[in-house]
C-alpha cells in the first residue's frame, strides 16, 4: 500500500493504492472551503502528475465538503468525487430498494438494502453560477433509532461501480480518518519537527491596532 499524506491545521489527505484494486482512491477529510483550495490551488493537477495520467483516481470525503462548484471543479480536474448527501432530501419510494451483497477487500461480505438513483445540482454561487452537475446517487435503508427506517444517500461520479462498492468504499474512508486521529494522539504526527525562525518582511503592511480603537465603532 503506498500512501501520499499531507498534513494541515484544516484537513487531513491520504492517497491509497492497493496493487490488487487498480481502482485507486484518493481519501480526504477536510471542511468545503479547503477541498475548494484543493481544486483550485493546483493541489488536484499535481496529484495528476504523481499518480499518472491514465490511472482513475477517486476524492472521498465526508458532508463537511458538500459543495456543487466543488464537485465540478474536481471533475473537471480529470478526477471522481464520492461522498455523502447534505442536507434535506426527498425519501424514495420502498420498492425501490433491492437487497445486494458486496465483498471488500479482505473478502468479507457485506449486505445493503440500495436503491440506484441519479440527481441534478444547480451550482448557486462562484464562478460556475447557474451550471448545474449531474451525479449517480446510491440510497441506503438503514433502522432507525426511533423505530422504522431511514434513508442515507451517497454521491459519486462513478456510474461504473456497483453499487454495493460504492457504500461500502463511502464507509471504509473511516479506517484511514481513524488511523490517522490515532497516530495524531500518539505518533505526534503533527507536531512541530523544529523551532527554527524566520525573519519578516520588514516591508510588509499592517494594521495599526491603537488606530483602529481611535476610530469610532472600532473595537481593540
């Protein structure tokens, strides 16, 4: 397993390939105004270049980075996106769910009840304002806590998988997050390596702070 880590004070990335699923899946947990850095500070196009041109390579995420405009951004990189749906949505009839079964990668089966969907979102702010993205949508039935069922919904760009695969990658994503808030607690992964210096920009502008508070309304 090869894995590509970048720490930072707002996110998490992991890149994992495993020889024997050439699927390979990009894993990140961050918030949405990072992933949108992400797609648009260049980070996507060098993970291009490390990862190769020909290989298809899948961002997951969680619902902190539900974003339309990030969605199209990351495929417009050449990439696919999976993730969980934010926010209210309609529930789908009962007999559109059909019982799968899926393997993961240590062979053990899985049972889902899905449903296989596709949806449409309209993009209602930046610079792709009033595009809209199409998506595959993979509905779960789950119990409820309270009695009865409710529904989670899952959103790719990959209409190639089953859908069963796509559940199950969507919930594998926590061995990585898990691993990783371990090593944090205990490896230090994080953890400032040095405590070298560097000397400012001694021409840099900025603010005044007794200026401000003499300004009227302005608070210290």
């Amino acid at each position: 397993m090869l894995m590509f880590l970048t720490m930072a004070a707002v996110g998490l990335i992991v890149a994992r390939y495993q020889p024997r699923n050439p699927i390979g899946f990009l894993l990140l947990s961050a918030d949405a105004c990072f992933l949108l850095g992400l797609a648009s500070g260049g980070l996507l196009p060098q993970l291009r270049g490390i990862v190769g041109q020909e290989r298809r390579v899948t961002v997951c995420f969680d619902r902190g980075g539900w974003s339309p405009a990030l969605f199209a951004d990351i495929t417009a990189a050449g990439f696919d996106l999976l993730t969980w749906r934010k926010g209210p949505s309609p529930d789908l009839p009962a007999d559109a769910f059909t019982t799968v079964t899926c393997a993961d990668d240590h062979g053990r089966e899985h049972q889902y009840d899905l449903a296989d969907t596709t949806i449409t979102l309209t993009i209602s702010e930046g610079p792709r304002k009033g595009q809209a993205v199409t998506l595959r949508q993979v509905t779960r039935l789950v119990p409820a806590r309270a009695g009865g069922t409710r529904q989670i919904h899952a959103v790719t760009s990959r209409t190639d998988l089953p859908p069963g695969e796509v559940c199950w990658r969507l919930t594998s994503r926590w061995r990585e997050e898990n691993y990783f808030r371990y090593a944090r607690t205990r490896f230090a992964l994080d953890a400032l390596d040095s405590y070298a210096a560097a000397l400012d920009d001694p021409d840099r502008m900025v603010p005044n702070p007794a200026r401000n508070r003499s300004r009227p309304g302005q608070a210290g």
